[in-house]
C-alpha cells in the first residue's frame, strides 16, 4: 500500500510501522518476505541494467492479552548500500588521465522487540526497541594512464568499514472512532528516536588490493576506533478510513530532518530534511465467501512520493512509486503475500542519474489461534 502502516493495520498481518497497532494481532502471528529489485540506471546517453535481492524481514506477534497487549520481535532491514562507480578524468597540470573505482556494500539491520498496549477504549499506544548491527563499506581504488592507456606507476587502494552498534527507540499511538455502523477513521504517529548511533570505524591505504585485507602492507588511518554518527529524530502522521471488511483508504506522511545529520568525522554529508507521502489502500470483494479465493483474497494499491535528503548539482534527488499487491488465503488464517513496485528516481538533468525500478515482493503470513488458549477438552 505504498508504505501505508502508521493509521492501519490488520490482525493478520504483523505491523512494525506502528507499535501500537499490534494489539490488532488478537492470534499468533508469524512473518516473513523475500524481495528482488531491478533497475535501469541512465545518464541520458549510456545506461545499464543492476539487480539484487534477499530478505526482507522476518517478524512474529505474540498476544499477551488477547486485544489489549500484545509482545512483537523481528528482524527488519533498515538501510542498504550497493552500488559500483567508475569515473574517469584528466589530471590537472598533467597529461595523465585517472580511473577512479568506487564500491560500495553493506547495510544496517535491526533486532526490535515491541509492546503494544490499549490504555482506553479505541486508544493503544506503543513502543519498540531495536538493536541495529551491520556494517557498511566503501572502497576506493585510483590508477593513473597515461596517453595510451596504459598504467603507471603504483594503484592506490582506500578502503573504509564502518560497523554499528546500538540502539534505538520508537513510540506509536493509535486511535479510531465510529463513522457509522460499519464505518471506521483511523489515527496514527510514530516518532522515531535515534540521536547518536555509535560504531566503529577501520580505514586503511596500500597498494592495489592490499587495504582491504587487515593483515597486509599499508598504512592505517583508523583502527577500529570508536565513534558516532548524529541520526535526527523521524516522525509521521496519518489518517485512514475503514469500511470494515471491505475496503480502506489512508493518506500518511514522514518527515525526517536529515540536514542535521552528522557523520562519523563530524561533517553533515551535505543532506537536506526529507519527507514522504503515501496514498494507498485496499480491497476485499467478499470476505465471506468461503467457496471464490479471488473474492476472499485482498488487493492492495499505493502511490509514494519521497523528497530524498540527497542534493546533487543543486537539484534534490526525488522517488515516485506506483505499488500493486495483495493477499491470497492459504487456508482459513494464514495467507500469501505479494507485490510489486513500479518507480522512478532522480533525473537525468545536469549530468545527474535516473533510476526506473521494479521491485517484487513474495512472502507469506502464518497465523494460529490455537496459542496460548488452555485447551478445555483434550
């Protein structure tokens, strides 16, 4: 639904938006999804097609007290780093051109464990905790050419490693009220807390090669020192309508205030505040009935629109996406999840890059209501 999650979720899906939506898991809840994307990456003149994928997250939910508490945990991916740059140019003051190879891997993940709770009627609140680990790195590789091509003298290597460590929180709430007999308006806020996420940081030079192995020649800037990077603080908004089991419609919105970020030297990496929008919703033709799976299934749309902190040749890179999906019963409870992501990133202005992206989604939600309940007869 376009990312839809802070005013809505179901009790057949786990949602770790919003942590004060799991009291709507009433039954045992069990998670997870695999995604691929595909992208088309142009300047204008040249382009190039890039894939990747794996797991997206594996999550649980736990009633505690059917509809008024609920325990959830997870494992959730936060960032992602992939990309392989090659640019090239002439040396100033010199005949020489250089080839610069810039790679980039890794990301950050998150342990959570959440608790939701109804503190009146219609009200629950929520909060979560996450432990975030994983590690990004950066390798850059510089070979000078002479008029020919060929090279000369001795490839230089820099490579850097930053690895987290720490962790943080997140508070929710939610709210709904009647809008008729079968009618629902739905509530939500999440603020997310980060501050200073500490880690450490290995950085080294040598010879082609050489910096990426620890036990080789080379000079090391940074020896697994200990530090932080400055993460500002996320918020989000959002209001859904509910026609109870047949369709919903939600606007939501984030804004992350970016341009406060500091880096682990201190420097702002030249971010500017961002924000998101989400337009998505669903659809359920007839919950009841029992005898058409297309009719019992739930189909699922979203618009998202996301200002991203990047400035590049003083235009801010932008992200539109289209996203289409569903759920299919596997029997009474549990169901298969699908979906599919349709976008455009940035622009091909001012020498800059245009990504055109299709993202799948397939995983699948186990639910069991025959947890936690004494059995009365055997």
């Amino acid at each position: 639904m376009g990312g839809l999650g802070i005013s809505f979720g179901t009790g057949w899906s786990v949602n770790y938006i919003n942590p004060a939506l799991s009291t709507r898991n009433t039954i045992f809840n069990f998670q997870a999804a695999l995604n691929y994307e595909r992208i088309n990456v142009s300047s204008g003149e040249d382009s190039e097609l890039v894939d990747g994928g794996g797991l997206s997250y594996v999550l649980m939910s736990l009633p505690v007290n059917s509809g008024k508490s609920t325990i959830g945990l997870g494992i959730n991916q936060v960032t992602s780093v992939n990309y392989n740059l090659v640019v090239s140019g002439q040396v100033l003051g010199t005949d020489f051109n250089s080839l610069n190879r810039v790679e980039g891997i890794g990301g950050i993940s998150e342990a959570y464990l959440s608790y939701g709770f109804v503190v009146a009627k219609n009200l629950s609140l929520g909060v979560q905790g996450s432990y975030l680990f994983g590690s990004t790195i950066r390798t850059n590789q510089l070979t000078l050419l002479d008029e020919s091509g060929t090279p000369i003298g001795i490839s230089s290597e820099l490579y850097q490693r930053f690895s987290v460590s720490d962790f943080a929180l997140k508070g929710g709430a939610h709210y709904y009220f009647k809008a008729g007999s079968k009618n629902n308006i739905h509530l939500g806020a999440i603020y997310q807390a980060y501050g200073n996420i500490n880690g450490k940081e290995f950085a080294k030079t040598g010879n082609f090669g050489e910096a990426s192995r620890p036990d080789s020649d080379g000079n090391i800037i940074s020896d697994n020192v200990a530090g932080s990077v400055y993460i500002p603080h996320n918020i989000g908004f959002g209001v859904t309508f509910e026609k109870i089991n047949k369709f919903v419609i939600g606007l939501e919105g984030q804004y992350h205030q970016l341009s406060q970020y500091r880096g682990f030297d201190g420097g702002t990496g030249e971010l500017s505040d961002s924000f998101k929008l989400t337009l998505g919703g669903q659809l359920t033709p007839d919950f009841g009935a029992v005898d058409n799976i297309f009719k019992r299934s739930t189909y699922r749309f979203g618009i998202e629109y996301q200002q991203t902190p990047y400035i590049l040749a003083n235009i801010q890179v932008e992200d539109i996406g289209i996203n289409f999906g569903g759920s299919v019963p596997i029997n009474s409870l549990s169901l298969t999840n699908y979906a599919i992501k349709i976008g455009t990133r940035g622009t091909t202005e001012n020498g800059l890059i245009r990504e055109n992206y299709i993202n799948f989604s397939l995983g699948f939600s186990l639910n069991d209501n025959t947890w936690f309940y004494k059995r009365v007869f055997e």
